[in-house]
C-alpha cells in the first residue's frame, strides 16, 4: 500500500514538473514584441482657434418707400447692379377716402371763390380804367383775384397728390419712386408687382422693397468660445476658408470682439467681426459659410515629435528612445508649443534620436 502511494505522489511531481518545462519553453516561443520607430524633425508649429461663422456685406441696406400703397412696377431683380438714386419701383398710391373728399370739396370752394373774386376784379377793372375809382381802392380787389387763383391751383395740386402722388405741374412724383440710396447690388427683392406696402414712419418700420449692398466690402462675422476669447486680439490675422469656394483660403483681419457673451447651447460665446481682404478674381456670395482660423502662438523651424509618442505621468513628459535593435529607454523631455498633433521638443533628445512608436501588428 505504501509502495502505491510513494508511486502516485512521484508521478505527480514527474508530471507537475514535465508540465512546467512545457509551459516555459512554449512562453519562450512568443515572438518578441515589435515597435515601429520614428525619428524627430523641423518643423512650424502652429497654435490655432477656430471661429464658425459666415461672411456677410459690411453695409446691407433695405430699401423701404415713404408712401403706402400698391407696387405697381418693379425694375430690379436680385443680382442687377444699381447705382446711388436709381429707380428700384413705383407706388400706385390708393387714396384715403376721406381725405380724397375733403380734397374735391376744396377744389370746388377754390373754383366758387375764384369765380366770385373774377367777377369783382371785372366790375372793378372797368371802373379803375375810367378814372371812377383809384388805384388804392383797385389794389385790394386785384390781390383778393390773384389768391383766389393761387387757391384754386393749391386745391388742385392737393387733389393730385392724395390722388396720384404727384403735383399737377409735375412730370413724375418723387415719392411714389422708390430710389436706391447707396451704389451696390440687389441681393433680394421680396415683394412682387401688385404688392400692398406701407410707408416708413415713426410707428411703422416699412415694408421692405429690397435690399442694396456693396459686395466690395465683406466682413466675417463668427463667434468664438470663452476659453479662446482671451487669447485673441484686434488686428490679428486670419485664415477664411470658405466651403463653397471649394476651400479656398482668404486673408481676414480681426477688427472687433464683442465685449458681452452670449449662451449659445450651453455654452458662453462672444460674437467676433473681421475684414475679409478679398482679390478681383474671386466673388463672394452674401451668406457663405466659413471657418476662421486664427493662429494663438507660432514656432518657427524647431525640433518636434509626435503627441502619440509622448508619454505623460505625475505632471511630466516621457518618450523611448531606442538603445540597441528592440530595446528602448524611458527618457523625459522637456515639450513646448503644440498644436494637438505634432509638440516642440525643448530638451531631453536631439533630432538624431530614435523614438519607440506605435506596435507592429
């Protein structure tokens, strides 16, 4: 019996010790593992932010008319190039009713008055011809004559305008013309002929007819998040790349920061403008989106590895540098400006060394 436990227990370590060279010469098979290398090099790292937004005229104007009424012709549509006090439309003036009677009823009394003071001027003119009166008691009569005319003509006129906009000694009213006031291009017109439109006033901001721009003179407006705000200033360059020129990159320059945030989703962001400094040989629709990039900081031709080679702990950078075919060893480094891909080395290598990289698969 004891012979058969001795047996089995020597069997066991036999086994327990075959299994474990087994295990250690199949550990001893793995391949080793691989790294690939990757070397420093020079160049400019740019720190940049970038702002959303689009690019709009600097001075849009709305055409709005100083009459009430019905558009009863148009002259422009969107894209036509206008001039400082061209025509844009005309007003069909609708009259106040009211008003329009009062108007007719004066027109009548100016015609009676005028008539009566004719009859007078008449009577009198044969009496002042004969010597009978003088020319003190003529003079009154003949002024009452003149203003009766005058009357009669300021009726008239009166009717005419609440009528037709227009004086009856007038060949085309002015205020029924709706003039452009600046030189530019239409961007919109929308209203149509037959439109019903009121005038601008001090109760009413009017209807808009259309509105003129100068498209030589467009600006980026975009905002800009709080954490970036304060690094940025006026009269900064930017980058203006704009997507539907196909990313064609425009020089912009800051010239305002909101001084007062808005909460955009949650977020705080102040509203920024910058002149786009545009060449003949590209047009700039009115409404384009764009991106402006605007660069924080720059470092020029200087030693810089990748952020994926870095390795960060307890507040400090480390890289592996490569001693001989697959070994590598913890280095710390001293890093500069980044820009989120690529990072400055200050310190701790030179641009002869090997760094370990990513594993080979």
């Amino acid at each position: 019996m004891k012979t058969a436990i001795r047996t089995i227990l020597l069997l066991a370590v036999l086994g327990g010790f075959g299994y474990t060279l087994f295990y250690l010469y199949n550990k001893n098979q793995e391949p080793a593992t691989v790294y690939e290398t990757v070397k420093p090099t020079i160049r400019t790292i740019k720190q940049q932010t970038v702002a959303a937004g689009s690019v709009t005229p600097r001075n849009e104007i709305l055409i709005k008319p100083v009459v009430s009424g019905i558009i009863d012709e148009l002259y422009v549509e969107p894209g036509d190039r206008v001039s400082e006090n061209d025509r844009i439309a005309r007003i069909k003036i609708i009259p106040d009713m009211v008003n329009l009677n009062n108007a007719q009823n004066r027109v009548k009394q100016a015609k009676i008055q005028l008539n009566n003071a004719k009859q007078d001027f008449d009577r009198n003119q044969q009496l002042y011809d004969q010597g009978v009166i003088s020319k003190a008691d003529f003079q009154p009569i003949e002024i009452a004559y003149d203003n009766a005319q005058l009357e009669l003509q300021a009726a008239k006129d009166n009717l005419s305008i609440i009528q037709k906009g227009i004086n009856s000694s007038s060949q085309e009213a002015s205020n029924t013309i709706v003039r452009s006031t600046i030189s530019g291009m239409v961007l919109d017109v929308p209203v149509e002929r037959g439109f019903q439109v009121i005038e601008a006033n001090t109760f009413n901001e009017g209807t808009t007819i259309a509105s003129v721009a100068d498209m030589g003179e467009m600006i980026f407006e975009g905002f800009l998040d709080e954490a970036e705000v304060g690094k940025v200033q006026e009269g900064m360059d930017i980058s203006l790349k704009i997507g539907a020129l196909q990313n064609k990159t425009l020089d912009a320059k800051l010239e305002h920061i909101s001084p007062k945030g808005e909460d955009k989703n949650g977020a705080i962001q102040f509203k920024i403008k910058a002149e786009v400094l545009q060449d003949d040989s590209t047009f700039i629709r009115a409404g384009y989106s764009a991106n402006a990039s605007i660069t924080l900081a720059e470092r020029k031709d200087v030693l810089s590895i990748s952020e994926s080679v870095v390795e960060y702990k307890e507040g400090k950078a480390y890289v592996y540098v490569q001693q001989d075919s697959q070994m590598f060893e913890r280095t710390p480094v001293q890093l500069g400006l980044s820009d989120g891909i690529q990072t400055e080395v200050i310190s701790g290598i030179d641009k002869d060394a090997v760094l370990r990289g990513k594993e080979k698969r």
